[in-house]
C-alpha cells in the first residue's frame, strides 16, 4: 500500500482541473444572472453546459476513478480527506451509471429553464415556463432513481442526500411538523406583542441610496473587499468561484430599504464563511464540501442573530442615517429595531420577518417532497402552493409572481436545497448558545465590531465544516442538533420579549 501523501498527491491534477472547470462555470453563471446582455445568454449557457461536459468527463475518466478509490482505500489519509474521497465516490456512483450525453443534456435543460423563468417571473407567466419546467421535474425524478441507495425510502430521500447528508424526509416531517406547530400557534401572540412597541414609516429610498448603504453594511459585517464584490441580479445569491474571489449579489426595492439591507445581511454571511476558510481546506479540496445547512446557518446567523438584535441595530441605523438620511436622522433606535423585527404574514420568502420565515420554506419542502415522489404534479403546483399559504400564514396569493414563481431553486433543479435554510435556522441558533458559554456575543454586537464571533466561528465551526451537518453541528457544539434552542430563541425574542436575544 502506497503512502497517504502518494496517493492523494496523484489525485491532486484531477482535482486541480475540476477546481478550475468550476471556476470557470461559476463566472460564467455569475456573468447570465448579473451582467450578461439577453441575445447573449444562450451561447454563455452553451459554454456552461460544453465545460460541464468536461467536468463530466474528468469524473469518468478510468484513472481519475482508479486513483479515488485507491486512496479511499487507504486506511493514513486525514479526516478532511477522508471526507472528500467518499464524496468523490458518492459522485463517480452516480455519473458511472448515466450517459455523459445524458447529464449534458439534463445540464442544458436546467440552463433553459432558468432562462425562461426568469422571463416569465415579472409577467407571472407559469403557462410559458410549465413545459420547461415538467421536463425538468421529469428529469430529476430520473436523476433520483440513479441516486437512490437502500437507506433512501423514497425518491425525494435521494436529491436531499446531496443537500444535507444524514437527513431524510422522516427526520424533516418530524422537526419540521414540530416547528410548524410552534410558529402556527403562537404567531397571533407575537403579532399581538408588537403592538406595544414604536412603529417607524417605511418610506422610499432610491437604488444608489440603497448601494452605498450595502456597502457599508458588508465592510461592517467584516465581508473583506479585497477578496470580494458587490453586484445585482433578480434573485439574491453569493458564489465563491475561487480562493479570493466572493461574489455578492443584492436586489434593490426603493419601497422598502429593509429588504435590500437583510439580503445584503444574508449574502454577506455565506461570504464570511467562506473568506473564514482555513489554508488546510483548499489544499485537501474541502473549501466545496460544506452543504448548504452549514451555509445557510452563516447567512442566516448573520442577517437575524446579528443584524436584527437589539445589540447591533444601533450600528445599522448609524449606517443608515450616513447613507439613506430623510426619517433615519431623527429616528429613536426603539423604532428603528421595532421595523427591522416587525412580524408580519408575507408572501415572498426573501422579504419574510425572522418569526414567520421557516413557514415559507416549510411550504416549499412539502411541496417539492410531493413534486419529486409523484404525490403532486406540475399542474396543480400553483393551487396548491396558494392553498398551504392560505393555511400556515392565512393570506391569498393574488398572482404567480408573489407566488409559486418567486423563487429560482425549482426552475434551477434545486430540489432538496429549500430545507437547508430552516435547517440553518435551527443550526444557527444552538451554535449561539455554544458561544455564549465562552465569549460575549451580545457585547460584540453591542460594540459593532464582531472580530470575536467570526474568530469563534473560524475555530469552533468553520475548520470541521467539511462534516456531514449532523457531524459538523454535534463537532461545532457539543452535542447533536437540538431544535429547541430556535424555539427558545424565538420565544424569547418575540413571544417573551426578555432582555438576552
């Protein structure tokens, strides 16, 4: 048997040129959903799907996988190693048994799909993008028959393995029907809570307003502009395409700054987390393991746990006097935290309060659960999305644009992503409590410099973030992931009102 540093160190080439053919397929993503000129997006989406085909053929190629397993088999690589050689084997599984041709042209479908929601979105136009969109249902419904392993009890069990591995839509009916039921029946409380308190005019702020105020909420966040960027596009996302390079992108509402300021919040998270990256994650390759929990639990941590606590808004409204000025100069900071904490029924995900936000991606899990294991189908999506907005928020959706069309995840074949946001919810929340046992985080906020979080992030989180999430949260805490600590969260934040959170 040869070294561990042999036989990894042979497999380095490979995984050097699929770092790079990833690189190269994230500018090119980054440039359709930012700058690129309309008539221009089919030939980009061309060369995305030519350079997947490339990627494709790395990962079937005989020695490339001679090389992955027999360093899988050797007993002296590391843990982070470890970890990636059996997400490279879980990956060769896959595409040994599926045509090249096959997952190119499932690629191409995606990248058409994507284009024609995002044309369709503004119009609520969902009979444009139906047929593109059943193709693409079809599609992954074959994709999770070529994942589906013993432990996966259904077809849905299979696409989540490759979001968050350990989790199944048992475990989610459970922490998920748990969580429901909470948000459910004390929302009229939290609504009622509200009523006390000082309310603020939302007023309009024009778009370069709201840029500089982004900004300067990123360079307050600790986002590092040396290493990242601030652009535009219809649905809010970050990218890392390499080392030094993260990718941030907002959408702008003159009507409601709030929206702007939390995406900024939010993106600016995933970002942290990935400028937090320890040198050891990108010579083992691991910088792309973490799953979109771990991810998540970053952007969300940042954007709710931070940026709407009592502690920090004093440095946003700060911030927002400098950039937006108008109300913001004489507005008292009680007012100012009673409107970026308002509670309220909403329809879009993005521009949900904290409390009511798990119900929104809860909606979506069921509904893709069922669209993937062949309960619902692509016709009866939208009704069926208006019925369960009618029943967990009880308001109507007047229109696909604020409804079944809002979000790019389905139309990109992200199913099995949307459970990662709430999962991230709970995540964040326990690793909050984790902290709190060894720093201050309330006086880090407090001071608006939040140098101490990050560093105990980086030490206690983001060096094992490469686990599986139900490893990397039990590694990071102490002990396995435990709703209770978001339940309690909430509770005290907004149903309890006490002077912690």
């Amino acid at each position: 048997m040869q070294t561990s540093e042999n036989t990894f160190e042979k497999l380095k080439p490979y995984l050097e040129k699929k770092r790079k053919l990833s690189h190269l397929i994230s500018l090119l993503n980054y440039d359709v959903e930012t700058v690129s000129p309309e008539k221009a997006i089919d030939a980009e989406n061309d060369l995305i799907s030519d350079l997947y085909g490339d990627y494709i053929a790395i990962e079937q190629d005989p020695e490339y996988v001679r090389l992955v397993r027999e360093a899988s088999e050797d007993k002296n690589v590391n843990e982070r190693q470890r970890c990636l050689l059996n997400s490279l084997l879980k990956s060769i599984d896959y595409t040994s048994k599926v045509p090249a041709e096959t997952l190119r042209e499932w690629n191409k479908l995606t990248n058409k799909c994507t284009e024609v929601w995002r044309k369709c979105k503004q119009k609520g136009d969902y009979e444009t993008v139906l047929p593109y969109f059943a193709k693409l249902v079809e599609a992954k419904k074959e994709e999770a028959k070529f994942k589906k392993k013993a432990k996966h009890k259904t077809l849905y069990d299979a696409l989540l393995d490759d979001y968050e591995e350990g989790y199944s839509e048992e475990v989610l009916d459970k922490i998920f029907g748990d969580l429901q039921n909470f948000l459910t029946k004390n929302l009229k409380v939290a609504l009622q809570n509200q009523e006390k308190l000082p309310t603020a005019e939302i007023k309009p702020h024009p778009k370069h307003e709201q840029h500089d105020l982004s900004l300067d909420v990123l360079q307050l966040e600790g986002f590092d502009f040396s290493r990242g960027c601030l652009g535009e596009s219809e649905h809010p996302f970050t990218d890392w395409p390499a080392q030094f390079d993260f990718r941030v992108t907002t959408h702008y509402y003159p009507e409601d700054w709030r929206m702007s300021l939390f995406s900024v919040l939010h993106e600016g998270g995933h970002a942290i987390h990935g400028q937090m990256w320890p040198k050891t994650h990108y010579g083992d390759f691991v910088n792309s393991m973490a799953t979109n929990a771990i991810c998540e639990t970053h952007s969300r941590f940042f954007e709710n746990i931070v940026g709407r606590s009592g502690e920090f808004a004093p440095h946003l409204l700060k911030l927002c006097k400098k950039d937006l000025g108008g109300e913001f100069l004489t507005m008292e900071p009680s007012a100012f935290v009673a409107a970026i904490r308002h509670v309220e029924p909403s329809l879009v995900r993005t521009e949900a309060d904290e409390y009511t936000y798990c119900l929104h991606i809860i909606i979506r899990y069921e509904l893709e659960r069922d669209l993937i294991n062949g309960v619902l189908s692509v016709e009866q999506l939208p009704d069926r999305w208006n019925e369960k907005y009618r029943e967990y928020l009880g308001i109507e959706v007047p229109n696909n644009t604020l409804g079944v069309l809002q979000d790019t995840h389905w139309f990109s074949g992200l199913f099995g992503y949307f459970p990662s946001y709430a999962l991230g919810n709970l995540c964040g929340a326990q690793l909050f409590h984790a902290m709190g046992k060894e720093i201050d985080p309330e006086h880090a906020m407090s001071t608006g410099d939040l140098k101490p979080i990050r560093d105990w992030l980086s030490e206690h989180d983001v060096a094992c973030d490469y686990l599986p999430p139900n490893l990397w949260i039990e590694r990071s805490t102490g002990e396995a992931l435990n709703p209770q600590y978001f339940l309690d969260y909430l509770r005290f934040r907004y149903l309890q009102r006490p002077k912690r959170f």
